[in-house]
C-alpha cells in the first residue's frame, strides 16, 4: 500500500516572505480515542515539526541532503501520545540545503530552488476502527516565522519579539511526488553538549569563547535581556599568530547567528543550520558574558561507534581523537570535505580513500547505503560521475577525475569487507560496472588512462610552486587506479557469481601496459613518493618479486631524502603505510607515523590540532597560515591512517567480509611502549593488546563466538578459535 504522503500536495508560503522561514500550521479536532496517529513528513528545505508547541522526533536538518530533483527523503514519525482533543501541527522550514546560496562556486541564489516547501501527511487510526488522514493542501495556514534568515554557509538571523500571525493560507507548489522516497539513511541528531573551556580577550579587545575542541554542530545561549537587544555571535576554527579571532578561511560563509531579544530571561540556539566551529566571537552581547550560558550541541549523523584504539604515545593518541571528531564532524547526513567554509560538499576523493577507516571508527553501513544511493541517482548515461555527491557544482567539464569518481567501485567494495551485506553490493554493481566502462572507454586499448583532466596526487608537498597538485604525474595515478577498479571489479563478480574472467584478463593487460609505460630500466618515471605507494601498494608489480624489491627500496629512499618526512598529497597518503608494511619495512613506517617535523601528522597536533588539517600546513610554525583559499582544519582525508592503527599496530584485518574470519598479526613498537584496540564488528568483538615488560612483549587478545582467526606472533602463526587468549613474545 503506498504511503500516504504521496497523496499530499506540496505547500509553500508567499515568495515575498523570502529569505525568512515560513511556518505552516493545522488545527486538528480528534473525534475519538486515538489508537495510532503517524505522521508523514518531508521538504524542500529542512523541516522542524511541532506538536502542541512540543517537537516531533529528535532529527536536525531532515529529510537530509540528496539531488531534490531525483531523490527526496521523508521520515515517517509515531505521534500517538502527543495529540490532545484539540491539536495544532506547526511545521517550519528553513532553507536548507534546498534553497540556500551555493558557496563553492557560489551561486548567489539557492541551490535547488529559490524557497522552500513542504509535504506531509498525517494518519489517524482511532479506537472504534474508523480513520482519517489529514494533508498538505490549501487549507493549511501560513505565518512569517521569527527566524528571518537561515542559510547552510551564513547561519541564522532571529527576532524573538515577532509572534506568527497566521493569515493567509498556504500555496500549492509544483513539484513532482515520484521522487518521495522513505529515509535511507541515518538521521542527524545532537549527539553531546560541550560546554567552554574559557573565556577570554584577545590582544585586539575581541570577547572570545574557545571550547576546546572543534565541532559540527549548533550553538545554544541564555540570557536575561531587554527587548529589543541584540547578540551577535561569529565563529572560527584557530587563532592567528598573535592570539586573535581568525576566520578568513571560512571565504564567503558568514557562519553567523544573528538574535534580537524578547524581553526577560531566554534560551536560543540555531536550528535551521548548521557551523563548524571551535571558537566563537561575542561582537554584541547585551550583559556580562558567563560560561555556563554557552553550550556548543555536536552534531552529526547518528552512528554508533565501532572501533577504539589507545597507546602509551599521548601525541598518537592524540592524533587518534582529531581523526575520530574530524570523522564526527564530517559525517553529517553526507560525507563532506569540511563542515565550515562555503563548500561542505560530498567529496568523492575525501570519501573514497577514508572508508575504510570509517568503517572501523563507526558503523556507517546504512550511512553510506544513503549515500551510495545519492551517487547512483547522480551518475550520467555514459557512465561519467560528478565529483561531489550530491552534485552540488554541476560543472559539466570535470566529471572525470580518477581517484574522486572512482569512489564508485571502491566505496560499494570497502562497504561489503566491513559489513558482508551482498544486497548492497549488487544493488550498486550496475553503477561499478558503468564507471568501469567509462573509464575503459577513456583508456582504450592501450589500456592505459592517459591525458584526461584529474585533481592528480591533491595538495601532495612535492607540488610545484603556485600548484594544488603534487608532482606524481596524473597519467600514472589515472592508471593505477585503472588498474585498482579493474581488479575490484573482478573480485565482485566472483562474490556475486558472475563471470569475471573479462576483468582478469583487463587486469593483466593494464599491468603489463602500465610496466612499459611508466616503468624504464626497473625506476618508475615518476620518481615521486605517491607514484612508488601505488605501483606498489595496488599490486601493480606483486608478480615480480625483484622488480618490486627495487622500488620499494627506492621509496624508502625517497622518504630518508626528504629527511624521515612524507611528501603525499590526498592520493598518496592513505596508502602510505601499509605500502611500507608490505615491502618489509614497518620500521619506516613508524618513523613517518611518530614524525613531528613539518610536514607530519604529529606536526599538526604539536600545533593543537583537535582535528585533522585540509593542508600539512594549514597553520605554519610561526603562526602564519598556508593561504585563506582552501585551508580548511577539519578536513579528514589524511586520518585515513586510522586503518593502519587498527589493521597494523593491532594486526586486525578481516580475511572474509564482516570478520567471519580474521586475522591478528601486530606490529609493536617499543615508542609506544603499549597499544590495543577493540572492534565491534558483525561477527562480534574482536580485541588485540600488546605491551613491552621486562620479559618480553605481552599480547593479549579476544575472537568472538563463530569466528576463527589466524594469530602471527614473531613469525609464527596458530589458528584460534572464540575465547580470550594472552601470549608472550620476543621485544623487538
């Protein structure tokens, strides 16, 4: 039976009103006992419903973010015990996503459309067996809100003192019902409150507030004012070099709330948007600023935590904790690049090279089934894929980029390693294999992903002057990860009982292509430390044992050449590790872990980093910022190393989807001194210990029920069974 919400209409409020947030409200009158009243809800914007002034449910800013125009969420409430005799529904929406001004590029008028709308319906069962449904239609009544201005990138502009006058009724609005849908995804919510670590004055006389950490998510205040006074409220991520508010990298986003007080003692925080923030600038505030009147509100998608790691190395710790909040942060309806600057958008790249790791640090199936989805909706006839999802930018010209739209095979396939869900991966298989054959259209046959426009090795330290790109030449990185999509490709025909002997014997051709034309004389051409990560890390060479010798030899070279310190960008970094571990020399890959020369991960964090850093040097050594153009400082990409935490110190890596079975091979290392790790996996929990004593290295770890696993303790390797086990080892 099809939800009612299909037979509502869509509903707006007069366009004059615009930029303020309608509300739009019902009387209903009961005619008898409820036994279940459910409502039905979704908008062009985002909505907050109310019932009898109390607010249904606990999302922030549904139905979420996907192309209006072909996927359209609605959420689906039990509203049974909030209704009385005599009722009134009360909705607001606020611009959203919808119809907020883009930010990059900015668009100056709403991304989707111009106001927002809404679409509801509300079910009625009642006690003797009868029913009614009410809707959204003509009837409804309209009022300008107090909020006069919501805006994802520029925040919120509030009047307590205006009370809704409901006058006029509401208009149809045209927009097509098809592409309702039922929420997919995992709600956003308000996760936990951070209260300020303090309250200062900076050298120029601004009133600051720093909360010690960076978040997504709102700001709540109280007061005691008089009518008509006014607050007004800037926020920021750091500092500058002399101690003062700083927020020219935010560019065009105002990151704003602006409030004017209804007489007496009042509690506000924005709603209709969202900031990313850590400090906060009072530049109207009408009486003595008191701590305990602030509450920073995290926000993020719901998702339960799955993977915890820990170690006697307080900066790695550290490090863990801004990859985790740069991942809460992030993970907001959509995976964005930056929660704060006017961008916010679904990069694929970003997404693509942290999935992995997002999926240990939290459960985030059903959060990337939405998601996927999104990028399904959005993908061309052709083949070709945006760059962000949902297809904010729209830039027909730059669809193509390898390592951002391959997303598309690699995102499903990471997915189905963390979950086992076969479901997923063949619903998303048609959109693998259309990506895949559009790049093997781009390749022909030379096999070989050569001269087309890519982002190339992004933001990498070996970079030219003036340049965003590193200097790994992009024709190599495109067919690598030709190269990487060919062989997931084959891996998932084979698990969903297709044929892949096509993909094989692509595979091999691209290999044997990718040898001639990149690699001369046993050195690769593109003598960068991205290009070696790659080659070897993708298996591009596995079948040549010398041959992968000598390159792995030279890219531990290359890392001592630049003095113990990375040059990778967003391509090369993720990798970076565990193409070390493979070749033998975890040793180095510590070395790079635990570096706190610039640039580093450790560098960051001895700059007070609560997150992770868009640019290696976002802030520099002496307080001088990198640029404001694109220099965000909770940008997660790099925290892609959080995998090599966990599959590497710990040596928990699954052997079959969901970890049915697994194996456990650490890596210590006596800098640590201890490390551990737990996974709630769907097979159940896995643990893995170790820690240095005078006697040896102590590994302690724990296999659920139904599950084995394959334990390698200074080369030697046991299978085990479920239980909780403690062996010793040599120090190493």
């Amino acid at each position: 039976m099809k939800n009612p919400i299909y037979k509502a209409n869509f509903i707006c409020a007069e366009k004059s009103w615009i930029p303020a947030t309608p509300y739009f409200k019902k009387s209903i009158s009961l005619r008898d006992e409820v036994k279940k009243a459910t409502l039905h809800i979704s908008s062009l914007g985002v909505f907050v419903a109310k019932i009898n002034g109390t607010r249904v449910g606990k999302d922030y800013m549904a139905p979420g973010w996907t192309n209006y125009n072909k996927r359209l969420q609605f959420f689906t409430y039990d509203v049974s015990n909030m209704l009385d005799k005599n009722s009134e529904l009360t909705i607001g929406v606020g611009n959203g996503w919808y119809s907020s001004r883009g930010g990059f590029p900015d668009t100056k008028c709403g991304m989707y459309g111009t106001h927002p709308a809404l679409i509801a319906a509300l079910e009625i069962l009642y006690k003797d067996g009868t029913s009614e449904t009410v809707l959204t239609d003509e009837s409804w009544q309209t009022a300008k809100s107090e909020c006069l201005f919501s805006g994802i990138y520029d925040g919120e502009i509030t009047d307590a003192r205006i009370t809704p006058e409901f006058k006029t009724n509401a208009h149809i609005f045209d927009f097509d019902k098809n592409v309702l849908t039922p929420m997919d995804g995992v709600p956003t919510r308000e996760i936990e409150t951070v209260a300020p670590r303090r309250v200062f004055t900076t050298p120029s006389g601004e009133t600051l507030i720093d909360f010690g950490q960076e978040i997504t998510g709102t700001l709540e205040f109280t007061l005691n004012a008089k009518g008509g006074e006014r607050v007004e409220i800037k926020c920021a991520e750091v500092l500058d070099k002399d101690g003062n508010f700083y927020n020219a990298n935010y560019r065009t986003a105002r990151s704003e709330m602006v409030y004017t007080a209804k007489p007496g003692k009042q509690t506000y925080k924005a709603v209709y948007t969202f900031f990313g923030f850590r400090y906060i600038k009072l530049i109207d505030w009408p009486e003595e600023v008191v701590a305990d009147n602030f509450r920073a509100i995290v926000m993020h998608s719901d998702m339960k935590r799955t993977g915890y790691f820990t170690s006697g190395h307080e900066k790695l710790n550290q490090l863990y904790s801004n990859i985790i909040w740069g991942q809460r942060d992030n993970y907001l309806d959509i995976p964005t690049d930056c929660p704060q600057r006017d961008e916010r958008l679904g990069w694929t790249g970003d997404t693509q090279v942290f999935a992995r790791a997002a999926s240990i640090n939290f459960d985030t199936e059903i959060f990337f089934r939405k998601w996927l989805r999104d990028m399904a909706s959005e993908q061309f006839e052709n083949g070709e894929m945006p760059h962000v999802i949902p297809d904010a930018l729209r830039i027909n010209s730059t669809r193509n980029s390898t390592a951002w739209c391959d997303a598309a095979c690699i995102v499903p396939w990471e997915i189905y390693n963390a979950y086992g869900d076969r479901k997923l991966l063949r619903e998303h298989f048609p959109m693998m294999k259309k990506w895949h054959g559009y790049v093997k259209s781009r390749a022909g046959k030379k096999c070989l992903w050569l001269g087309d426009n890519h982002f190339g090795d992004w933001l990498g330290m070996d970079a030219p002057a003036g340049s965003y790109t590193g200097s790994t030449d992009k024709d190599l990185i495109a067919s690598a990860y030709y190269f990487l999509i060919t062989t997931i490709l084959a891996k998932t025909c084979r698990v969903l009982g297709y044929n892949a002997e096509g993909y094989d014997r692509l595979a091999e051709r691209i290999r044997k292509a990718y040898r001639s034309k990149f690699i001369k004389r046993g050195k690769l051409t593109s003598d960068t430390q991205t290009a070696h990560v790659l080659t070897l890390h993708f298996g591009l060479v596995d079948d040549d044992a010398e041959l992968k010798a000598k390159l792995g030899k030279r890219l531990v070279e290359i890392i001592e050449e630049f003095g113990d310190r990375l040059q990778t960008g967003f391509v090369g970094t993720p990798y970076l590790l565990d193409a070390l571990t493979e070749i033998g020399r975890p040793d180095k890959a510590y070395t790079l872990l635990l570096q706190e020369k610039f640039p580093s991960w450790l560098f960051s964090v001895n700059m007070g980093a609560t997150t992770i850093w868009e640019h290696w040097d976002s802030q520099r050594e002496d307080g001088s910022f990198w640029s404001t153009d694109m220099n965000s400082f909770n940008h997660y990409a790099y925290g892609a190393c959080a995998a090599w935490f966990y599959r590497t110190i710990l040596g928990v890596r699954p052997t079959t989807p969901a970890y049915k079975t697994f194996e456990i091979s650490p890596i210590p290392c006596e800098k640590l001194g201890f490390a551990k790790a737990r996974i709630e996996t769907r097979s159940g929990i896995i643990r893995s210990e170790w820690k240095y004593t005078n006697d040896g290295v102590r590994y302690s770890f724990a296999i659920p029920e139904g599950t084995t696993a394959d334990v390698t303790i200074d080369g030697v390797t046991k299978s085990y069974t479920a239980g909780e086990y403690t062996v010793w080892g040599k120090r190493t």
